[in-house]
C-alpha cells in the first residue's frame, strides 16, 4: 500500500519525475497518483495538488509548468515560506504550501532556465550571472532542500512514515596538473626556468632547482597529506583525472602515458575512486574515447564518472553526448565562476531530457564549492572561504543533504599562493565528521 496519495486530475512524465524524486528518492516511501477524489478514504494520506480536498493532509497550487511541452519563456513569481524564498509563488491561494513546489523543484532540476536564449561566457559555458538563483542573491541556499524538509516536517506531524538519509559529505578531487615542476621533461623545465628568470622570481628558480634535485616537496604534491586526512576521517574520495594526450592552453597536465602519471592514478584508485576529467576539447568524439580508454586501461575498470575540465558544459547538449560515452554520474554541475548551488541542491538526481520529456540514465551529482572559485574568482581570504564552506555545511545538515566539494591537489600542497588551505581543508573536514557523527 502505498504510504501518500496525491490528487492530481492530470498526469504527465514531469510530474512523474518530481513525484519520484521526492518520495521514491528523498523521502524513501511509495506514492499514488489518484485523479478521482470519489476514490479517495477519508484516513488516506493525501496531498492535493491543483485540487480542493478538504480532507488532505497539505494542499498545493498549480502554476502549470508540469503540463507544458518543450520550453515556454515565462516570469516567475517569488515570495517567502517559513523564512525560505520561493519560486512560483502565489501569495492568494488558500493551499497550505503557498506555491507550486513541485513546478519549482522541476525548474531548477532540469535547468529550465538554461535553455533560454543567453550570451556564454568564453569558455561556452551558461554565465550564473543569467540565474535567477544569482539574480535574487540565493546562490549559496540549497533552496531545494530547504523545501523539502520543511515538506518532510509537515508530513511527519501527519504520521506518513517518510525518512530521509542523513547528511554525506563527499570530497572530489580535480587532479589537472600532478605536478608543479617535477616530471614536466627537460623542454617544459627549461622554459620554466625561463620565465621565472624574465620575471625575475629568485625564490621560484631556486626552489625548482630544489625540487628537481629532490631536496625540497614539489609544490604540487599533496597527495600523501590528503591520503592522510581520508584515513583519519574515514572518507571516501573521488579523483577525476586529467589524461590529455595533447598539451593546450588549457590541458596542461603531465603526459597520462608516463610510468609517473600511470603510478599515481593506480594508487589513487586503491585510495578512492577514479573518474575522468574530460579535456578542453573533448567534445570531439574520438578525443573523448581515447581519454577514457587509456584511463579504462590504467585503472582496469570501466570509467561511469566524470567532472568537465573548466566545468565546460552545455544543457542540453553535453549530457546525451556523456551517455553516448557510457558515463552514468555526472559531478560537473555547478559555477566555475560562483560559488553556490547551481539547481537549489545538494543531492543527486536523474537529468530529465526535455527534448525528450523523459528523465534520462545519467545522474547529475552537484558540487558547491570549488577552491580555485573561491580563490580566483570571489577572491576570499582563507577565513573568508571556511566560513562560506561551513555555512553551506550547516544547511545541508540541517537538511539531511550531501554536500559535494571540489579541490585540486595544488591547493593542498605547499605552493605559497595556497598557504593555509591545507589547514582550512583539515579543519572543515573535522566539521563536516563532527557534523555527520550527531
């Protein structure tokens, strides 16, 4: 039997696809859709949506989305509920949930938004500065979670037997370049040497000397420290991996088929897991599949994981290229220039194909913090960015979410434009273990 009913006099694979997500997902417990109140006992768990029942347990307003095929630009009224900004809002209505949450949660899940016309940024990427997410300054609020167990409350006060799966942290790791001046071959240091002459930087040429000459840590090289720090705190990691076979402007990354580089993904694999990191130009088919199968081959299993280099992604078009390549988890959602929740959540969810109207086998795990963000882009202080990473850690607590964060190697080591990261990423992990113990 199942543990809810919801009234609805129409159906349709959008409403399917949030009705699952919320209850089958999130929430662990089985729906109904009934569209015929006469079908109806007065002891049943119900939420009406679109519908007048007095006898439901939470009434919701229909703002229509859910019925309509392909993309219709339209506005989107805001407001407030139980401290949460909301979207499709109607302040009018005498439902209990003054707005359609079930239009909202779609909306942003599906990027929505992200089909409508918009100038990319120079990496082709969709600019945050278009969300409404930015544009109303709630970048940095899991909007998503905080509606569902708000939802959730309300539904255990009613006795449904809803549970939700507690808060999980996941660190990943975008390992682009392994090392700073270490493995690079003679060509590569040289002109590395160059450089730092024009420049004029002593400290650089005499710590590369160092380095090559095996006396001083490469800058780079932070993966014993993070090995350490996954043992500790009993964390599983993943590690998506560079493996360019062609040096560009934006691949720089050690050659993947060096003994060194071949080394270092085998032992991260027996550490975490390993996803690729498709480059720059890997939306060139045979790119793609030669990246991969070299990964495939070094690690000795099949690769479903991937992160976009640049986080260089469109929607819709990459994600059925993705499928096309066997990836079956995406962790590439998310602002390489903002840091926040890109689709209001920290949880994961099936990507639903519009052009389509099904959801599709590919699951988008969001990520909402990235160092180099953080670092490059909103400039903040070491202090600055632990207090961004565990206010966000707070909600998603709260919220029984899962927070997904991105750092790379190089932030991690001892490259003194990173310095104090190591201990910022030490102590937030701390939190983040505390958090989950209580």
């Amino acid at each position: 039997m199942a543990a809810i009913t919801i009234l609805c006099k129409q159906d349709s694979p959008r409403l399917r696809y949030v009705l699952d997500w919320i209850f089958k997902h999130v929430m662990h417990i089985t729906y109904l859709l009934e569209s015929d109140v006469e079908n109806l006992s007065e002891c049943e768990a119900c939420i009406a949506y679109g519908e007048v029942y007095e006898n439901a347990y939470i009434t919701l307003p229909d703002a229509g989305l859910l019925w309509e095929k392909a993309i219709q630009q339209h506005s989107i009224p805001t407001g407030n509920w139980n401290n949460i900004p909301t979207l499709y809002h109607q302040a009018d209505s005498a439902a209990t949930v003054p707005f359609d949450l079930f239009s909202a949660i779609f909306f942003l899940l599906s990027r929505y938004e992200e089909y409508y016309p918009h100038t990319p940024d120079k990496h082709g990427r969709y600019p945050a500065t278009e969300s409404i997410l930015y544009k109303n300054n709630w970048l940095l609020r899991p909007l998503i979670d905080e509606w569902i167990y708000a939802f959730y409350l309300m539904l255990k006060e009613k006795g449904v037997p809803a549970q939700l799966s507690g808060f999980r942290f996941v660190p990943t790791y975008d390992i682009d370049m392994a090392y700073s001046f270490k493995h690079k071959g003679t060509r590569r240091n040289i002109g590395g040497f160059l450089r730092s002459i024009l420049k004029g930087d002593k400290k650089e040429i005499i710590l590369r000397q160092r380095v090559l000459a095996s006396r001083a840590l490469d800058p780079y090289d932070s993966f014993v420290f993070i090995k350490g720090l996954h043992a500790q705190y009993h964390v599983h990691p993943i590690y998506f991996m560079l493996v360019a076979l062609q040096t560009t402007a934006y691949d720089k990354n050690i050659h993947p088929e060096t003994s060194v580089m071949q080394r270092l993904i085998r032992r991260l694999k027996h550490e975490g897991s390993i996803g690729l990191h498709p480059s720059y130009y890997s939306d060139k088919e045979k790119t793609f599949q030669e990246e991969a199968t070299l990964l495939k081959q070094t690690v000795g299993e099949n690769i479903t994981q991937s992160r976009q280099h640049y986080l260089r992604f469109t929607v819709p078009k990459t994600y059925p290229y993705l499928i096309k390549q066997g990836v079956a988890h995406d962790y590439s959602m998310g602002y390489g220039s903002a840091l926040g929740f890109r689709c209001a959540t920290g949880r994961s969810f099936y990507w639903y194909d519009i052009s389509k109207e099904i959801a599709a086998p590919l699951i988008v795990h969001p990520f909402c913090f990235m160092d180099a963000t953080a670092h490059y882009e909103a400039k903040l202080s070491t202090q600055e960015s632990l207090e961004t990473l565990l206010g966000m850690m707070h909600i998603l607590k709260r919220t029984e979410s899962q927070m997904v964060t991105v750092f790379h190697n190089f932030s991690l080591g001892t490259d003194t434009a990173w310095k104090g990261w190591d201990t910022l990423y030490e102590t937030f992990i701390k939190a983040c273990i505390a958090h989950r113990n209580h």
